[in-house]
C-alpha cells in the first residue's frame, strides 16, 4: 500500500488537471451497537469524477479487519466468498473472511436492498448524472464487544479493474441523515472514510485511445500516431490484432482481484482500441464547423456510456452539438474551455464494437461553434484541439508540426470585420464612379 501511495504522489498520471478533485469516497456509517455486540453500518461508495464511471462488470472493495471480526448480514451486496465459519455455526454469517472482497447486488436480486444499491457495480460520473453518481449497502458486523467498531485497514478498490489507491479509512465528522421529509436530523454514532484516487499509470499497460485530425483547407490528414496504442504483431494476420489487457475476474469461489486477458482489436498502425477524429468542417461568418467522430476498433468490446472531453479554447463561446449531450467543466488552472460529451439515451450512448466484416463502430455528431472575432483563427492549429479524454483516459495526440495547417500564401481567415469594412469602402467607391 506505501508503493502505491509513493506512486500516485510521484507520477503525473496521478494528478488530472482536468479534473483535480475528482476522487471515490468509500464512507462507513455506524447506525447501531446492538446490545449483543457488534454494530451496524451503512457503506458509500461515491463517485466525485467528473467524467470517470465505473462501468460493467462494476466494482468490488475489500478490506482487512483489524480484530478477527465476521459479516453476520448484508443488505444490497454480497461477500463473494463465505470464507470458513464453523466456529460461528450457531450464528450463521455471512462472511467469516478476514480479508472479504464485496461486490454489489444486480438488479432484481433476491435478499434484502437498500437505497443506492442494486445496479450491478455501475456508478455514473458526478457530472453526467449525480443521482446515479453512488452505490450503498448495510452491513452487520460482529464478534465484537457491545459499543466497539473498528475502521478497516488496507481498502481497496477495483472499479472494475486495477488503477486505484485508497489512503487509510479515517474517522471523521458524523454524517447527518434526514429523517420526516428533512423534520428531523439522525447523526451516525461514527462516520469513517477513505479516499480513492486514479492513476492511469498503475490500470493500463498501453493507452486506450488516439486523436486524428483533418481540416476543409488542407488536403493533409493527420492520422493517430504510429503505434500509439502498441506496435501491430508481425504475426497477424491483417485482419485481427490481440494485445494484453487487464481485466476484472468476477468469482463466487475465489477472491482472485483479476488477470490478464487477451484483447482483439481491428489492425492498424496505431493499434489504439479507440480512435477519436476531429474534422473542421466548414467557416462561415459568425460561426465554424466541426465533425467530431468516435471509431471502435475492439472486436469483442461495446462502450456503454461513454464520455469524451475535449479542451479547447473555441468552447469559451456558444457551441451547439447536434447528436451528443454536452456541458462545459469547471477547471483549475486550465486557459482553454473544456467540454464533456456523452451519448443520448436509446440513440447512441453505446459505442459498438468494430464489425467482423472490417467495419467499426462509430458514434459521430457536428458541432456549430460561435467565433470569437478577437481570437478566432485557423492559423498555426488553433481550431484543432489541445487534450483529449475517453472514458477518462487521455488520448494520445499528434505532435504540433503534424497538424494540418493552412497553405502557404493560401487565403488566411482572421477577423471578417475587415473584409466588410474594406468591401464597404469599395462598393462607395464604385458608385461614386459611376
């Protein structure tokens, strides 16, 4: 756990200055002490990223208890292995592991639920859906003695894979729950949290995904970078590549946290699962053009709520987007406008695989954005995006001498308020001459 912590404290990847204080708050709330022994206690799991899910097959935590303690009930989710309990037959509990790995109840599920719990590990980004942005269950602990609950040790945390760091659970303020309508307020006997933060570095092996750029006045496509995703296997036969991914292992006999797996993806030369395509499209007076288009390469993985962010100074003005949802994030530190994307529900919040006939999948829509005629320009790049995230992954993005850029002694668009100043003056001319 230091190693890990040294790590994310040590790497950039670690720290997303897009999204600074984006972070999952695991919180356990005593309720009771029943007078056998023991407590009870509710347990959140509260997504603060901005733009990060955790998506299918969904998470799973697990802890260390620090005094032998066993799990007697659950509400709204399972330990995956019971563990060996014959010295509390008489009891019957749930888990009498001291290390239990939890996972939470599918929809429908048959047992006991409470609010927040049921959806099968999925938790939505904060901003794109906060009512879905937290996961919950109950749990009754005991072999303890009457009023005693210890905070557990070594939490973690897969969501659904590997990536995360979670600093020591800590007692903090009492949580305050609402009871009548909001009359009266209940506070927990003892809240204590931990907190669960995201490194790039530590989940993938190779990135996720690439950036492709093209403009109306350039002929010069500038595709992914070559082998940004990994190198193509000499090896493959032009049609299928694999390459090695970690994924979650979901088990009821074992507490195996996960495993490599083999990836099949369409063969290309960035070997990139995904890639994202930003074409500027057309320049008109007031506003300009952008098609921005997402390709699925994997030949066994859907995307299911996916999200894109782009910054880009061009989103400090009006944008209207046809096909996506999209809302501007608030930053820190950042000059440029970043906006996030996702898909329309029963439209195209699916990203499909790639197709076996050598087609992909794809989700596209045009962006109109409104021009700031003190700073709009299509020179040296500027209408051509600075980062770029998919499904909270930074794409890998073309070097600045790559971009399409405007022919040489071409026509250069800067402020159209010259044009029509000087076209004024002609046409005055002209009917003065005549």
């Amino acid at each position: 756990m230091i190693k890990s912590f040294v790590g994310c404290f040590f790497l950039a990847d670690c720290f997303d200055p897009l999204d600074p204080n984006g972070n999952i708050t695991v919180t356990f709330d005593v309720l009771d002490y029943p007078q056998n022994g023991g407590y009870v206690a509710r347990v959140t799991i509260r997504n603060f990223y901005q733009y990060r899910h955790v998506e299918k097959p969904g998470w799973q935590i697990g802890w260390g208890w620090a005094n032998e303690e066993i799990i007697l009930k659950m509400a709204g989710a399972y330990a995956t292995d019971s563990g060996d309990c014959k010295n509390f037959a008489a009891q019957k509990p749930h888990c009498c592991k001291q290390n239990p790995l939890i996972a939470d109840l599918w929809p429908g599920a048959e047992g006991s639920t409470v609010e927040g719990c049921c959806r099968s590990g999925v938790i939505s980004a904060w901003a794109i859906d906060p009512p879905l942005s937290f996961s919950a269950f109950e749990i009754t602990v005991g072999n303890l003695p009457a009023n005693t609950s210890h905070p557990p040790a070594n939490l973690t945390l897969f969501a659904p894979g590997p990536g995360y760091t979670c600093g020591p659970v800590q007692d903090t303020e009492p949580t305050v729950f609402l009871d009548y309508g909001g009359r009266r307020k209940i506070r927990a006997f003892r809240t204590m949290k931990s907190v669960c933060t995201y490194s790039s570095f530590l989940a993938n092996k190779a990135p996720v995904c690439c950036v492709s750029l093209s403009t109306f006045y350039s002929q010069q496509i500038t595709d992914c970078p070559k082998c940004s995703c990994g190198c193509r296997d000499s090896a493959s036969d032009g049609v299928s590549c694999s390459r090695h991914h970690f994924v979650m292992q979901f088990t009821s006999q074992s507490s195996s946290l996960g495993g490599n797996d083999v990836e099949k993806l369409q063969c290309t030369d960035h070997m990139c699962p995904v890639r994202i395509h930003w074409h500027v499209k057309n320049n008109y007076m007031r506003y300009w053009r952008v098609k921005l288009t997402i390709s699925n390469y994997n030949l066994q993985r859907n995307y299911s709520d996916w999200n894109l962010v782009i910054q880009h100074p061009g989103f400090s003005k009006k944008a209207i987007t046809y096909s996506f949802n999209t809302t501007t994030l608030p930053t820190v530190g950042i000059e440029d406008e970043v906006a996030l994307f996702w898909g329309l529900p029963y439209y195209n919040s699916e990203l499909t695989e790639a197709g076996a006939g050598g087609g992909f999948g794809s989700v596209t829509t045009d962006i109109i954005l409104e021009k700031d005629l003190d700073e709009f320009t299509l020179m040296s790049g500027w209408a051509l995006p600075r980062r770029v995230y998919f499904g909270g992954e930074e794409c890998q993005m073309p070097l600045p001498d790559a971009f399409p850029m405007l022919p040489n002694g071409g026509f250069r668009i800067r402020h159209e308020r010259r044009y029509f100043f000087f076209l004024t003056l002609l046409m005055i001319w002209l009917e003065l001459r005549l």
